[in-house]
C-alpha cells in the first residue's frame, strides 16, 4: 500500500533527557544547524499497537544512552505525513528521523527528489544490511528513477507485514461457519452471515482497506512475474487482462451481494477497524498491523485470523521505514535510534507485542498468537508470496487506488471503466521513468 494507512493521528508529545559531552560529540551536531542535543522524531503508530509499544521502549533506550539529548517525538497521522511529507522535509523543519511508507510512489519519489539521506554506509557498519532477508530489503534500496530493490539504501525496516482476515470466532460458532480453506468457501461463509442479516466485512472505502481487498482478488490471478511486471516495470501490464479484470468484476459482484456495504465507501480505516473491535463484523481483511491492537481490545469475543483463502501471493512486505530526511540536522542521533530499534531486546518487544520482527530471538516469542502471526508471515516469504501494495508503483496512485475502488463500492462507474481509470496514471508514470 501504501501499505497501511494505520490510525489517523494523533497527539505530540514531548520527551526530555540529558547528554554526556562525550556522548554529544559523537552523536551528531555536525548537520548544517545540528547541535548534537536534540533528536526530532516522528512516527504514525498508536501507543497500544506493537510498533508503537516498541518505539517507546527505544525512545527509553536512547534517553539512557544519550543522557543530555533531548528528544521531541511528535505522533503524527500517516495521512498527515503522506500529505505534507514533500513541503516539510524540503524545509528547515524536517525530523531528524521518521517514519515512512515504503515503495516506489513514496520512500522511492523523496530519494529521487533528493529528498532522503543515502544510509547505505550506514546499513553496512551497523549491520543493518546482513539483518534482513533480500525480499524485506528491496523496499529499503532504491535506484536512480525511484524504483524499489535498486543499490543505495535509503530507509530501514525493522518489522513485516502482511494482509490476512481477522474473524470473530464467536459470530462464526453462532451461525454454525467454518474457517474457510478455500476461495469457494470463503463466499459460502459470506454468504451465510448475509443470509442471516449479518454484514460479512467490516471495510474502509475511504482509505486503503478496500483497494487491499482488490489487491488480493487480482493476486488470486496472478503469479510472481505479474507482480514484477506489476511493481518493478519488468513488463508491460494489461489493467484489462485476468487478474484486474477478475478483481474489479469480483469486487463489483460482493456489493451487489452486500458483502461488501455501500455505505463503506466513506468508511476509514480506524473506523473499520473500531467496528470489528466492537463485534459488529465477522470478517475484516486487513494488516498484521492491527494485530496488537486485536488482541488488547477485542476484549468481548474470541477471534483468530487466517490467510486469504486460496492465495499463494498476498499484500505485504517489510514494514514502513526509518527514513533521515536529506535536511535533519542531527543525523548521527537519527542513526543511533535505529540502531535502538534493531536491538534483540526492542525487537523482541516487538514480537511479543503482536508485531512481527525482523531481528528477534524466536526463543524469546514467548506468546502464542504472537507465534502463531509470525510463523505464518515467515511461511508466506518462504513461499516467495509477499507481493507488496497496490499502490506501490506510483507517486498518487494512492489516492487513484482509493477513488476507483470507492466506484466500485457505490456503483458510480462500471469495473471496466474503474480499470480504464487505474490504468492511465500507471502507464503515464511507467513511461516517465522509462519502464
């Protein structure tokens, strides 16, 4: 997707510390503007989610090894940043270090306008490189024209993600449905929460949510050379061959069978994922992002989650980056906080917080559903299934992806005309960068 578009946002707040001199004069004041006494840090994830519980423990972690920096982290929403990120990281106001989206049409379009440090130095003598499997680093390096998997190391992830149906165990045993193993038997399911007045899907219409739903309907199609034509312009792509054509028709097809409700058009995704939460929907096909949130506030049923049945490809990669803007002023400090975040002891948190590490002791996983996510993220990369987003490829194709689905949703454009929608902007960028 964009991944993710997680929570809307959020408060600042302000953490302060100390710094020894020592410390100081290797951390970083030597940025145009860079005292070395302060790190201005920003994230999007909420303080229950696993990256966010993670994040705080670092920011714990860097205070004690930097007594005397103080550090401004600020919680923004990721649409804030995803919409201002061009005019502040172009400014004199920039972070040090923040969180941001990975793929061609974000991390990718600020390394081309220059926008982001190159860390590649970085990456290697910290060990950041060797830490990370070739699939989650492709969305850490990027070429000369923006596009993922290139030389120079613009970002780190430290966490995987993927797309996968959360469910309401006690709404299923109610209407006698079982987990489905199978395309076929996933719209039997529906279909039986439909027949008895339940909406099967809690979706997002308004934010990335549905366009992942797309996303998977085509990938039931696809194998992994589309997706490399489809991601990295190997090849052309035909928005009206049988992966879009299926996923628009399929997609069209569930809301006319209120599997999909039109009223989600205008649904966001906090929104989608309060009403799961809340018991309202057996069914919400989302991100592993949600995970730790799932199990600290779905406190009034039981639940559990399964692959998007009958896919061997599904949405998902490394998650977001750390990225240091081209203008932070205190780059060593940004450097020195995550190299925080890739430590055993952070990156176990993170795994029993509901996320999924990339650095962890799996002996030190002590909670089942933490293990039972993690296993099956390691199975779908093993199985060479991560497939990214949707709306990957391009810069705005974002917002392109969440109006074409939205049509679809309230039935104000026909799926072939959706596709012929999608397809435009697509091709337009592919010619721009010579794909």
């Amino acid at each position: 997707m964009f991944s993710r578009l997680r929570r809307s946002a959020a408060a600042a707040a302000a953490v302060v510390a100390l710094v020894s001199p020592a410390l100081a004069a290797c951390g970083g004041g030597d940025e145009a503007g860079g005292d070395g006494k302060t790190l201005k840090l920003w994230h999007y994830e909420g303080a229950n989610s696993a990256m966010g519980v993670a994040w705080a423990k670092a920011i714990e972690q860097f205070k004690a090894s930097h007594p005397g920096v103080e550090v401004v982290f600020e919680e923004k929403g990721f649409e804030q940043i995803r919409q201002s990120a061009n005019m502040i990281l172009n400014s004199n106001d920039a972070p040090d270090v923040m969180e941001y989206n990975k793929g061609n049409a974000s991390a990718g379009l600020l390394s081309k306008q220059g926008l982001l440090t190159d860390i590649s130095a970085e990456a290697e003598s910290r060990g950041w490189a060797k830490a990370l499997s070739p699939s989650l680093a492709t969305t850490a390096r990027y070429d000369e024209r923006g596009i993922m998997g290139g030389g120079k190391w613009y970002g780190v992830p430290n966490y995987g993600e993927f797309v996968m149906a959360y469910y309401n165990k006690d709404l299923f045993a109610k209407y006698n449905v079982q987990v489905p193993k199978t395309f076929a038997e996933l719209e039997t399911a529906m279909a039986t929460f439909k027949q008895n007045g339940v909406a099967p899907l809690s979706v997002g219409g308004a934010e990335y949510p549905a366009q992942q739903i797309f996303y998977l309907l085509a990938l039931s199609k696809a194998d992994r050379k589309w997706v490399e034509d489809f991601q990295l312009y190997k090849n052309k792509v035909d928005f009206k061959g049988p992966e879009f054509t299926y996923a628009a028709n399929t997609f069209a097809d569930w809301v006319s069978k209120g599997y999909i409700d039109k009223n989600s058009a205008g649904v966001k995704a906090e929104d989608m994922g309060q009403a799961f939460l809340s018991g309202k929907f057996p069914i919400m096909i989302s991100g592993s992002w949600w995970y730790g949130r799932v199990v600290k506030e779905a406190t009034s049923f039981q639940w559990g989650s399964f692959l998007f049945p009958g896919n061997k490809l599904h949405p998902g990669s490394s998650g977001n980056l750390w990225v240091v803007p081209a203008k932070a002023k205190n780059k060593q400090l940004a450097y020195d906080f995550i190299d925080i975040t890739m430590k055993p002891e952070i990156q176990n948190l993170l795994g029993n917080s509901g996320g999924i590490p990339v650095a962890a002791d799996s002996a030190a996983i002590t909670d089942a559903k933490s293990k039972e996510l993690i296993q099956n993220f390691d199975q779908v990369v093993k199985d060479d299934g991560i497939a990214f987003y949707p709306d990957w490829p391009a810069p705005g194709y974002y917002d392109v992806l969440v109006a074409g689905v939205q049509k679809l949703i309230n039935g104000s454009a026909k799926p072939d005309q959706v596709l012929d929608e999608i397809a435009k902007p697509y091709n337009d960028n592919r010619a721009n960068v010579g794909g």
